[in-house]
C-alpha cells in the first residue's frame, strides 16, 4: 500500500514538473515570435515607402519621379505585356506584391479592369489615378471603381481643371493617354502631387524629379511639333487605336480605325473598308503595331501599295533595352523617328 502511494506521488510529481516545464518553453516561443514580429512589422513599416505601377507606361514615369530616391521602392505590378490591361487577370503573385504597398498608380480611364479587386482585397491601399483630371471611366466601370477607400480611383476629381487643351474623340474606351505627350505630362504632374500628398517627407524629391522629367517631355513635344508642321492634313489609317492620338497630335486626317489584337479574326468587309481609305488619299499611310498589324500591313502594301509605318504602343518594353527609365523618350523618340524617315526622307 505504502509503496503504491509512493508511487502515485511520484506521478503526480514527475506530471507537475513536466507540466511546468510545457508551459515555461510555451510561453518563452509566444513572447519571441512576439517580439521578433514586432521588429520585423516596424522594420517593414520603416524601411521604404513602396510604390506599385499598374503597368509599363506608369512605371516608367514612377521611375522618373520616384526611382532615384532613398527610402522609396518602385514596382511595377504586372509582367510586360504585348497589349493592354484591359482583359488582364492579377495572378496571386500579384495580390501578393500587392500586400505592402502603401500606393498605386493607375493609367485610369478603365484600362486597369482589375483595380475594383484590388481595392476590395487592400481597403486601406491608397490608389492615385492619373488621368482623373482630365478624363472619365467609362460608364460600365464606374459603378466598380466606386469604392469607399479613402484613395479611391477618382480621388483626384477634385481637380477642377476637367477640361485639357486638346479636342480628342476616340470614344470612352480609349485610354491610352500616354501616346499624347501633353496629357502624359498632366499624368506626371498627377503623380507628383499624389505622391508627394502620401508621402511628404520626400515631396521635395518628387517635385524635383518630376520637374526634369517634364522638361524632357517638354523637348520632346518639340520634336513633334515639327513633324506636325510636315504632316498636317494627311490621311491615315490607324491598325492600334493607340496611334489615334498620335495620329491626332501630328495634325493628321484619321480616315478609318481597325485595332488588332491575337484575337481579331479581320472580315472580308472590313478588308473592302481599309481598302476604301486608303483610295482616299495619294500618300496611303497606315500606323500599327507589328505584333498583331503585320499580316494586315503586308496585305495592303501588296494590294494597295500603302506605306506601312511600324509603331511602339509603349505597353512594354524592348528587347535588349538598358534603361527602363529612358524608356517613353527613347521609345517615341524611334516613333518620330520612323515617321520622318519613312514620309519626309525624300524631302529632307
């Protein structure tokens, strides 16, 4: 009996003692991985202030503005493609990229489809659209972009300067801003103030930086004022509805409209139509990417001897390009380029 209550006390010793030692490492884990999320979430909170671009042409101009500045991390959110966003689908990767920003820009006028998700998943994400200063979504957008985060995409209406200079009518899908050098500009201006209101602490930097990148767009829409004297009243046909702004800001007679894609099946109709325009004029011009135009492009240079002019979209970048942040002004610089060439060198 003696011997069985000994053992028992035993037991219970060796059960307490064990329980007691459980509880000691259980308790020391849960105050270290406290502790070490604690220095690694105001690590994270301090270490830089993260920008994501919604695409190549954003953050191209982010780079410009915000990508030489200590403290301050550029991204651009989605992989180069070889057309727009507008059917673009995030992958999980990119939620992920998403989790740590504290901004994104966005081209805005509806090509971004995707930013209602994103705002849904980062309620608290400040989002800075560009071209809220001088253009709408397009009305099936805009119930989904109505979001109640404090940033939402239209965050910038406030701006009263609604109205820009130039009279384009491309039609409320067509946003591709950054082909018109002038609105391009009012994007930088955009993301200078968005970014400098979000995070004041390098707004002096931004302001700098965005002001020599605008003098350099400033240069550049000097160059194409010079094509625009050449070229004014010439008919063009335009393959990518990107060039239609191109085409507009060169002061040139846009006679028909066709955008191509991989999933452009062209009809014999429309086939008859180009034709038409192209009857039009002497000079049979047509713009368009190579990507998807080439195939149409090579058709009318054989049936209607057109001039084809081969353009860059900008939606990504070039093989083998060494500057990312030279890459709108050296990627129009080659547009104009090609222009001139291809119409003036005869004249030259």
């Amino acid at each position: 009996m003696k011997n069985a209550k000994m053992a028992r006390e035993k037991a219970v010793f060796v059960f307490l003692l064990l329980s007691c030692i459980a509880l000691f490492f259980l308790g020391s884990t849960a105050i270290y991985l406290k502790s070490t999320k604690s220095v690694y979430s105001a690590d994270a909170e301090k270490e830089s202030f993260v920008i994501t671009a919604s695409f190549y042409p954003v953050y191209i101009a982010a780079l410009n503005v915000a990508g030489d500045i200590d403290g301050v991390e550029v991204r651009n959110l989605t992989q180069p493609q070889t057309g727009c966003l507008h059917d673009y689908q995030l992958t999980t990767e990119d939620m992920k990229a998403m989790a740590d920003s504290d901004v994104l820009l966005i081209n805005g006028g509806g090509i971004e489809s995707f930013v209602s998700k994103v705002a849904k998943t980062y309620p608290k994400l400040s989002i800075i659209n560009l071209s809220a200063s001088f253009a709408e979504l397009p009305e099936e957008d805009e119930e989904e972009e109505d979001h109640d985060h404090e940033d939402a995409a239209h965050e910038d209406a406030d701006h009263e300067d609604a109205d820009h200079d130039h009279d384009h009518d491309h039609g409320e899908q067509n946003s591709h801003f950054w082909m018109d050098i002038d609105l391009y500009r009012k994007e930088v201006e955009s993301m200078e103030e968005g970014l400098s209101k979000r995070d004041p602490v390098h707004a002096d930097q931004y302001k700098k930086n965005a002001e020599a990148y605008l003098k350099k767009l400033e240069a550049l829409q000097s160059e194409e004022a010079e094509l625009k004297e050449a070229l004014s009243g010439k008919k063009v046909v335009v393959f990518h509805e990107a060039f239609l702004y191109l085409a507009e800001d060169l002061d040139m007679q846009v006679t028909m409209t066709m955008d191509l894609d991989e999933e452009r099946q062209v009809s014999a109709g429309e086939v008859r139509q180009v034709l038409d325009a192209l009857a039009l004029s002497d000079d049979k011009i047509i713009f368009a990417e190579r990507t998807y135009g080439e195939e149409m492009g090579d058709r009318m240079t054989e049936e209607a001897s057109a001039t084809v002019i081969y353009l860059d979209p900008l939606t990504r970048p070039k093989d083998g390009q060494e500057s990312e942040q030279d890459g709108y002004l050296l990627a129009m610089q080659e547009n104009f380029d090609q222009i001139r060439t291809t119409l003036l060198g005869a004249e030259e």
